[in-house]
C-alpha cells in the first residue's frame, strides 16, 4: 500500500515512520510513504503558503492553490483519483473498522494542515474523508497521519508477522483486550487464573470473552452499545456450516454457532436481543469454494458431530422457533433461499442489513470484504 503524507513537514512523517514495525514493512516492500511538501507548490517568490483569514481572526490560514496542486502531483504520480484525507479535530474520530477499510486502498493521500487549518474551498474539492484521531488538539496534522499509518499498516499483508497477525483483535468486537499472564506463574503473591493452565482452548475463550464484556463495562461503557454478539444459524450439508463458520470468524471473534439441522433445535425458542447479529447461512452457501467434508468439520467446530440435513423440512417449520427484537440479520445461500428467508424474518422481527451471495467463498479478499460490509452495516443500524 501506498501513503502520500502531503505536509509542511515532511522529515516528522519519514522519521517517524522508518522505526518499528512500520520501518520493517517499508523495508520489505509492504508499505511506501512518500511526503509532499506542500511547499514546493508555493505560487510566491516567498514560498509561503500562509494568509490572512477573512473576516479577521487569530492566526494563519493555509492557502488553496499550494495544496490543489500538490493532490494534484499525486494524482499525476498513481494515474488515478485517491481517496484523500485530511486529519481534522471537526470529524468523526478514527476507529477500528474505518482503520480497516482504509486498508482495502492501493493509494491513500493524507493531507495535514497546520496554523489554523487550510482554506475551505480546496477542502471541498479535493477531500473524500474527514478523520480526527480525537478531542483534542495538535499542532499540525502530522501527527494524526502517523497514527493512521500505524494503525492501518497493520492490515496491509506482509506487515505483520504470523504472530504478529491482527485477525483477532478485540477491538474488532468493540471489546477491550482481555488481561494477559506471562511467567511466573506465581508473582508477588498473585497467581495466574487457573483456567489458563488447563488447555482447555474452549474454556479459556469463554472465559477471555467474559473478561473482555467484564472489562468492557468496566472501562469503556460506551463501546458496549456498538457491540453486538454474532450468532451463526446454519442448515444444509455441512459445506454450508464450515462457510458460515469461515465468515463468522471474520466478523467476530466470539460467534456462536447454532446447527438447525437439529430437530431439537427447530423446537426450542430462540428470542435474540436487539444487540444480537443473526449470520443465517443456507444450503446455497455451502459447495461453493471451501467446503469440508462432514468430519472436518464436526472436529474443527469442536462441538457435537454434524446431524444430516433433511431437506424436507419447509423453512417455516425449521425456523417455527425463531424470533427477533428489532435484531439485524445477514442472509447467506441462493437468491431463492434469501427471497424466502427474507420475508419471514421481517415478519419476526428481524431487519435484513445485508444479502451475501455463496460467491464470497471464492478467496480470502472476498470474504474480509464481505466481513467488514457487515460490520459497517451493523455500527449503521445501530
Ligand atoms: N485529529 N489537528 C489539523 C489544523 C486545523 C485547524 C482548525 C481544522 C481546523 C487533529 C486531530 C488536530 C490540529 C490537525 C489542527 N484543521 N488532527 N490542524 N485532533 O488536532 O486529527
């Protein structure tokens, strides 16, 4: 991926970014930052790039022309329009999932002012997104840029090692990190939790999740309301559950997964809360790319061994127990399957925010897409 940091200060943005995990990627090849100083593109013999603000007022404002022409070098430079940014406390502040979809860019320009901003008019043609990094103010924009370009650096492939990897992040949920341990097992007197020692990897990712909700409440009450708890309804041959699991994981890190083949399952009311997601996923969305046989994925659910699909079972019937609270749903399968899912949930009270198509399964690029898509639906519906 490609940063462009048009700036006045350009040495701030390439020696901050040449340190750490940045400078390795810019390194091997992952990432580019290039600055423009938006001095170059002075109309004055003075090469200031500075005014007087209308109407009077403290301070300086930074005139169009300079900053016109240096989006424009940039856009000369890729051979195509950007999306461009310009760091501003006047913007709705920069979170995980805007983080990720500026990830999806090949080229993303950064504009930084300074003195008391830049001329409205130049802002209005040139700007696709306003970001602010949070309620306060800096000196300049330089600072909100590298912030950005850490942060979405992290999703750009061959940034992050394995380890390293960014899949699971809580802030993915909108929960905090739950604690973490490392040895000694016991240190000033305070032993690690139990649970971690048992290798139970089932356990110890429930108890993780109360921790991050625990955490959550705790710290960052806010966050909670645009939390939701993803819940996989699956029926079909087993393809169809092994992709709901695949799509589920990239929304969520703490899905829950419901086999409707399952007669008992079919009988049981199941009431889901207005902050539940509802991921159905029908037979269409199986066989398509990543389908596993049953074993697999009875075994990789880590749950009780697949029930066999009946598919005689009409859809009212198998969904007789389901209800919904104002509780937004993605639909997966064939169009025919979405058509009739869609008109009974809406009859159940149950907002359809999305209609994916079994397509998604075809690669890794099209699944996270799918992903994020959803998890800008549900933070809209919210
Ligand atoms: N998150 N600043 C922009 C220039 C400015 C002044 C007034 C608009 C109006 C900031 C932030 C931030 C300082 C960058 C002022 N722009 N950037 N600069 N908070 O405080 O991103």
């Amino acid at each position: 991926m490609n940063f462009y940091v048009l700036t006045l200060f350009p040495e701030m943005i390439q020696n901050a970014v040449g340190t750490s995990i940045t400078g390795r990627a810019i390194k091997n090849g992952s990432i580019r930052v290039d600055t423009v100083n938006i001095r170059d593109f002075s109309t004055r013999k003075t090469m200031r790039v500075d005014d007087y603000p209308y109407g009077g007022g403290a301070g300086m404002v930074m005139e169009p022309e300079p900053v016109f022409r240096a989006v424009k070098s940039v856009e000369a430079r890729i051979g195509q329009k950007p999306r461009v940014v310009y760091m501003t406390p006047q913007a709705r502040v920069l979170d995980q999932t805007k983080v990720e979809s500026l990830a999806q860019e090949k080229d993303l320009v950064i504009l930084c002012g300074h003195y008391e901003g830049i001329d409205e008019r130049v802002l209005q043609e040139t700007v696709t997104d306003y970001i602010s990094i949070g309620d306060y103010v800096l000196t300049g924009g330089e600072l909100g840029a590298l912030v950005l370009i850490d942060a979405v650096s992290r999703f750009v492939p061959g940034v992050l090692s394995n380890e390293e990897s960014s899949q699971f992040e809580s802030l993915q949920d909108n929960l905090l990190e739950y604690p973490q341990y490392t040895r000694p097992e016991v240190w000033h007197e305070q032993s690690v939790p139990p649970i971690l020692l048992s290798g139970d990897h089932l356990k110890i990712e429930e108890w993780r999740h109360e921790e991050s909700l625990k955490r959550t409440k705790e710290r960052r009450p806010d966050l909670l309301k645009n939390s939701y708890r993803v819940i996989c309804v699956s029926y079909g041959e087993p393809g169809a559950a092994e992709n709901g699991r695949l799509l589920t994981e990239s929304v969520s890190r703490y899905g829950e997964y419901m086999d409707y083949n399952r007669r008992k399952l079919q009988k049981t009311p199941l009431r889901m809360k207005p902050w539940n997601l509802l991921l159905l996923v029908m037979p269409g969305a199986g066989g398509v790319g990543k389908a596993f046989p049953a074993e697999i994925t009875s075994a990789s659910a880590g749950v009780k061994p697949a029930v066999r699909y009946d598919p005689s079972v009409s859809f009212a019937e198998r969904f007789r127990g389901l209800y919904g609270s104002e509780t937004p749903a993605v639909l997966v399968g064939s169009d025919d399957e979405i058509e009739e899912a869609s008109a009974f949930l809406k009859n159940r009270k149950f907002h359809v925010i999305a209609r994916i198509s079994p397509a998604v399964f075809g690669g890794d690029q099209l699944l996270r897409n799918a992903a994020l898509d959803i998890r800008e639906k549900v933070l809209h519906f919210h």
